[in-house]
C-alpha cells in the first residue's frame, strides 16, 4: 500500500487564483506555509510597508495557529486531547475554547456529518499522520470506535471548565481549522485597515473587497484531472472551500481510500468526488464543504439547508454536476463539453 498525497503545490496551482483587472494600484503578495498548504497572500491598494507589516503578523498567526490545532503534535489540541481522554474536568484555554464551541455548533448543523470528535477514526485509518504506512484498519476495531458514537454533544463546557463522558473522543479540527484560521488572519487584515485581500490556501480561500476596479476570479480545481473545472467571481467578503476526496488517499488492492470518513460507517464517504461552497465566513464553509462530501449527492441539499449554506457545487464520483440555484448563476465552466448541471433547490434554516 502506498499514499498518494498531492502535494499542497499543486493544488494551489490547479485551484488557480485567475487575476483580472488594472495592475494600477500597487498589488503585494506573500506565500506563507501552514495547515500543511501554502497560503498565498495578496492585498490591493496598500503600501509596501503596510504590506510588510501585515505579512510578518499573519506568517507569526499561521504559525502559531498551525501548532497550537495541531492534533497530533505536541501543542494545545493534544493536550486538549490527552485530557479529554483521561476524563479530568479541566480548565480550558481562551484560544482553544472558540474552536470547540464553534465546531460544536457546525456539527450539530450538519447532523454531525461534519464532526471533529471522531479524531480515532481518522487516526485508525492513518491519516493523521503525514505520510502513514497503515494498512486498511481493523474492522472490529473500526467497529467499535463507530458504536462508541464519539461526538461533539459528549463534550460539556461550563464557563471555562470543560468535561467530556466518552472517552472514545478525540478532537480533531482538519476538518475546518483552515477556514477558523483564515478567517482570524483576514479579521487581522481587516483591523489594519485594509479593504482588499484575499487569503488564498491551498485554493480555499477568502476574499474581501476588490482586486482594482475588477472581482477577483477565483478556480474550482477539476477533481478527476488537473486543471479547472470551472470559475467564478468573488467580491465583497467571500469565502470558497472544496472538499475533494483526490486530497489525501491511498490506494489498496486497486481500490482508493480517501479521508473524509462517514462517522457514521467509519469508511471514507462514498459518492462524491467534491464539494465546493460559498459562505460569507470561511470557518463555514470549511466544514459545509466536509460535512456534504459526507453527506453524499443525494442528501447533501437538507444538509446545506441546515448549516445555512446556499451556494454549493458537488461533483459525483460519477462525474454528475449538481448546484444550488445561487451557485450556478455564479459558476463558469472551464471544460468543455460544458456538463450539465442538476439544479438542486435548498431550505435555509
Ligand atoms: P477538508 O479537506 O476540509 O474536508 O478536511 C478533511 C480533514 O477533516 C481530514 O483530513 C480529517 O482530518 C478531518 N475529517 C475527516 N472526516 C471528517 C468528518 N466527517 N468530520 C470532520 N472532520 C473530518
Ligand atoms: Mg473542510
């Protein structure tokens, strides 16, 4: 068995940042590297030292973001982690407490589709480490981590005290840390005074304001190729994220195994190949992506509809283009032929 990871290069690549517009004001751009991607920062219309300034505060962010929600490095999470573990009642830091409450929330949107608790599953499959050399997890094993349901409803937070009763919860935030993380650093940008930035990671991104007089263009990475699949305009304050089962796998006995896990199966999600969705914050986004990969191409819209999500593109692994009705007036496909799209209406809760 061996894991196929594309390197984060190249999905920054393919999920190209199409720029457009004047060159007139002055554009500043830095690639920072964290969340295991490149992050490439751009802004408009600042100054160069403004520009500076803004980079070394978000390169010291991303850093210390990256190892504080690291679950399985020594940092915050893990011992986070190790607590939840041992069943102490214990105090929980300021940083930390945020991540938990909001991922809570998400979860609970998402019919726990999207859920941070089930970091042993991840972790029998091995893909929590960078490059595992697992082989498929033990079915029993897998079977009863399923049936121990851990969940973020088994952890309970009184003021800044927190309990856990299943010890079989492990926090992990890959599900959505880079979109908490994105949108802490574009609130710092923000706080600097600056109106046009985009936060691109590793193709999930969050833009705010305008590239000159123009939207920025932004591409959906094909899942089954390299290149784009189709394109769109961002303005304003948006966030893009993709969930896409070609990110991390590996394959055994020709068959591939990705690592967004059903919890409620334990197995990779099956049915879809990605998922791509607007949100006025990236934290949502990040985890709507996730949890309606896992949802699958028929229940993803009730989902969406829970987690207050109505811009979404899913591609099948049968290649079926389906997308809410807000997100097909927006997206322009870059293959041709041009497929077509199943419109699927959703109810915002
Ligand atoms: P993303 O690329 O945002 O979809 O995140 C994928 C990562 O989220 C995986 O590598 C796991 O660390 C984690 N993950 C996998 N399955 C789930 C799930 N059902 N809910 C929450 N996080 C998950
Ligand atoms: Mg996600």
């Amino acid at each position: 068995m061996h894991l196929l990871i594309r390197p984060a290069v190249l999905l920054a690549l393919c999920l190209l940042l199409i720029a457009c517009g004047k060159q007139a004001e002055p554009f500043h751009q830095e690639r920072i590297y964290a969340f295991g991607t490149l992050i490439d920062v751009s802004l408009w219309g600042v100054d160069e030292a403004k520009a500076q300034a803004a980079f070394t505060s978000l390169g010291e962010d991303f850093d210390y973001m990256h190892e504080e929600w690291h679950a399985w490095r020594p940092g915050a999470l893990a011992e986070v982690n190790r607590k939840l573990e041992a069943g102490e009642n214990f105090t929980i830091s300021e940083s930390m407490l945020p991540l938990i409450e909001l991922s809570a929330r998400l979860s609970q949107a998402s019919q726990e589709l999207f859920n941070p608790a089930i970091g042993r599953l991840i972790a029998l499959w091995g893909f929590h480490a960078d490059e595992p050399e697992a082989g498929l997890p033990d079915p029993e094993q897998l079977a009863k981590l399923v049936a121990a349901a851990p969940s973020m409803g088994d952890i309970h937070i009184d003021g800044s005290k927190l309990r856990c009763d299943n010890p079989k919860v492990k926090l992990d935030f890959g599900g959505f840390a880079k979109g908490f993380g994105v949108d802490r650093a574009m609130e710092q940008l923000q706080a600097m005074g600056i109106g046009n930035a985009i936060i691109n990671a590793g193709g999930d991104l969050r833009a705010i304001g305008q590239r000159g007089e123009r939207a920025w263009r932004v591409g959906i990475r094909h899942p089954r190729a390299d290149g784009v699949f189709a394109s769109l305009e961002v303005s304003s304050d948006e966030s893009v994220f993709t969930s896409g089962d070609y990110e991390r796998f590996f394959e055994h006995k020709g068959k591939a195994y990705h690592h967004i896990i059903d919890p409620r199966t334990g197995y990779p999600a099956e049915g879809t190949a990605s998922v791509t969705v607007i949100h006025d914050d990236a934290t949502t986004a990040d985890a709507a992506a996730t949890a309606l990969l896992v949802a699958g191409p028929k229940r993803w819209p009730e989902i969406a509809g829970s987690l207050g999500t109505d811009r979404v593109l899913v591609i099948s692994t049968g290649g079926e283009v389906q997308a809410t009705p807000a997100m097909a007036r927006r997206i322009r496909f870059e293959v041709t032929p041009e497929p077509e799209v199943a419109i699927r209406k959703i109810h915002l809760q």
